[in-house]
C-alpha cells in the first residue's frame, strides 16, 4: 500500500481554495480583492483558486456594458500572469464578456493553468428569467445571451466541468459533464440572501449525490449596489454529499484537500452512473421541441 506522502498519493489529491468576495460597483477596487485572494490563496499551499461569479462588477446593470471585457484581453492577461507568477490553476469566477457582433454580454468563466494559458472558457447557458406576476418580472436575457457549449478541462489528470450559479438549477447539465468524465465540477455563483438560505446547500450536495463528484462551489456575500444581498456560505461538498469545508460570513479565503479517489469509491458504493437506462429515457411528446428564445 503507497504511503500518503507517494506520488501517486499525491496525484490523486488537490488543495483546493475559493476566495470569497463582497463585489461591488468599482471594477478597480474588484480587481485589488481578488488579486489579494489570489495571493492568499497561493501562499496558503492551493493547486486550485477559484473566484466567485461576476466579481468584476456586481452593481446596476446599466453599469454592466462599461465593465465587460473581451476574453482574451487585458483583464484576462493580469489573471494569466498571476497563474503563472504562482504556478496554479486559476479558475476566475466569472467576468462580464463583450464580444464583436453580439449586442448583449456574455457571464464568463475562463481558467488558466500554471504556465498561464487559457485551458477552458464556459459561458453561462442557463439563464433567470421570471415573471412573477403583472408587475413583477426579472429578465436575465435582456442583457446576457446564454453560452452554447459545455466545457470540461483537465487539472493534472482529473477532469473538471464547468457550470455558473443558476446552472446549478439544472441537473442535465451536471449529468452530462458527470459522463463526460468529470470527478469535479466548478461552480462560480452570486446566489441572492433568499434563495440562498434555502436552496443553495440543498442543490449542491444534490448534484455532488447524484453524479458521485465533487462539487466547489464559490460565491459573493454580503450586500452589493443597489440593495442586492448575496448569501456566500461557499462550499465544497464531496461525492457522498457531506459538506467538507465551507465559507464563514464573510470576505475570505476557505480551503480543502480533496481526496480524488473518494470518487470511485462512492461510484462503487452508488453506482447511479452505470445503473442508466438511457435506452428506456424519453422526452415527454413535444417537450424536447420547446425551447426558450435566446
């Protein structure tokens, strides 16, 4: 039996840290906070950082426009270089994307690796769109298009998928990337106080349970301009469902050391994956053909 100090031991191990932030309307001010998560997080021994969504700017939407980036660009250059300058992988959250042509942004998740190359890019596909009732409707896609791709990456022979705050809504997404053969999903967020309290727990362990995978969820806390209250309380939560480590109510740095194989044993234990019958699963008549305007 390898010692824990083997390199295969180590191989299958990660320091994991999710920089926790209060984002608000000053992009410069952002950039300063998550700069200094990031070194934190270096120092404090992590392979893996991760920022939280949209913490470039988190205010007014009419603000939203002068604080998109192109990706690549120089935003994305001081993050490659910070990469490199500590030798990690760098998930950066989300950012608010401009691209030529598209009049609406996009919500933006890049990750770099050590050397500071840009490895994934994953827009945001799923979208909040509510009307709750006459007066009272909130419109996501007004100012965001959803991506079109589902992205995983490899982290020193793991692969990783990549999902953005309301995705996590969505178990066919998690599903999917779960048989695309990640052991580990990302999921950058800004959830709101109210949904926060009660679903945020409850759906990241769900989808870690159902797909047997790690889940590192990171978010904004605390209150943003013009009102908006964020929950935080980031998370990683492992295969079996157990919360391992999580954010306490504020700015902060929160790490982890996962234990990769945990995976496979939990998918022996609850083999869900390979008990599918994806030849008895049909969409309902209609349903599969009805989609929501991009």
């Amino acid at each position: 039996m390898p010692s824990i100090d083997s390199p295969s031991d180590r191989a299958r191990r990660i320091a994991v840290a999710m920089v926790q932030l209060n984002s608000g309307d000053d992009p410069a001010a952002n950039l300063k906070a998550a700069l200094a998560g990031i070194d934190e997080a270096a120092a404090g021994g992590a392979r893996l950082v991760v920022l939280p969504e949209v913490w470039t700017y988190l205010g007014p939407d009419a603000g939203q426009a002068a604080a998109a980036e192109p990706v690549p660009g120089p935003l994305t250059e001081r993050l490659a270089a910070k990469a490199r300058q500590h030798g990690i992988y760098l998930h950066a959250g989300s950012i608010l994307e401009r691209v030529t042509g598209e009049p609406r942004l996009f919500n933006t998740s890049v990750v770099f690796d050590p050397a500071g190359e840009a490895i994934a890019v994953y827009r945001k596909i799923h979208l909040f769109d509510v009307d709750l009732d006459a007066d009272t409707s909130y419109r996501e896609s007004d100012t965001i298009a959803p991506g079109d791709e589902i992205v995983t990456f490899d982290l020193d022979g793991t692969r990783v998928g990549l999902a953005i705050c309301y995705d996590l809504r969505f178990p066919e997404l998690f599903r999917i990337l779960a048989l695309e053969g990640a052991e580990l999903i990302v999921l950058p967020a800004a959830f709101t106080m109210t949904t926060g309290k009660d679903h945020w727990e409850t759906l990241i362990r769900a989808r870690a349970i159902e797909n047997g995978v790690f889940m590192v969820a990171v978010g904004q806390v605390g209150q943003h301009p013009p009102g908006l209250w964020c929950y935080g309380r980031s998370m990683v939560v492992d295969p079996w469902g157990l919360v391992i480590a999580q954010a306490p109510d504020r700015v902060g740095v929160t790490t982890a050391e996962l234990d990769l194989d945990e995976v496979a044993r939990v998918r022996r234990q609850i083999p869900s994956l390979a008990n599918r019958r994806a030849d008895r699963y049909r969409w309902p008549e209609g349903v599969a053909a009805i989609q929501p305007a991009d």
